[in-house]
C-alpha cells in the first residue's frame, strides 16, 4: 500500500491521539460513522459534510460501451453511482498545500 494512503486503522489511530478515546471506542466511533453514511446512501439520500463535501447518489442510465481489449461493443446496465464533491474551503485547503510543497 502506498505510503500517502489514510487507512482506517490510521483514522483509529489519529483518534486515541488526538481526541484520548481508547483503541475500541474509535474503532466503534469510526464504524458507527461509516455506516450512518452508507445506510443514507443506499435509501438514495445525499450525505453533506460541512466544510468537506458531499456525497451524492447520481443514477446513471443504460448504455452500450467498448470492451478496450476487443473493442467489441457491450451493454451496460442502468445503475447508482456514489459521487464526491468537495467544497470550496476543501478545495482550497488542498491546493494550498500543493502550492506549499512546489516552493
């Protein structure tokens, strides 16, 4: 796994860190959380984060694609798709950080 990737195990972490809850209420904390979200986007509900983002349920409709190895036409079927769309103070916050690795 590459070394810039934020896993769950480092949220937990960060968590009795930061905040002093124990290993297991973290990780409890972290689940609970999690899946508040999944169960609002499966009933098709946006999940809004303020000074984060949003998560949106988009329907995409059926379609023929390619396959790209044979290029062979194929069916897709109509589907929901979780999309993230950050704000604006995120947005900002991680194009100042680029902007600070550059100088």
């Amino acid at each position: 796994m590459p070394e810039n990737t934020l896993t769950r195990a480092d949220i937990v972490d960060r968590l009795v860190q930061k905040v002093g809850l124990t290993k297991q209420d973290s990780s409890n904390f972290l689940e609970r959380v999690l899946e508040l979200v999944c169960v609002e986007l499966e009933r098709d509900e946006d999940v809004k984060f303020a000074r984060f983002g949003n998560f949106v349920v988009r329907r995409k409709k059926a379609r023929v694609g390619r396959n790209p190895k044979t290029g062979e036409e194929a069916p897709i079927s109509a589907r929901r798709v979780v999309s993230f769309k950050p704000s604006p103070l995120l947005r900002q916050r991680v194009e100042a950080a680029q902007t600070a690795r550059r100088d």
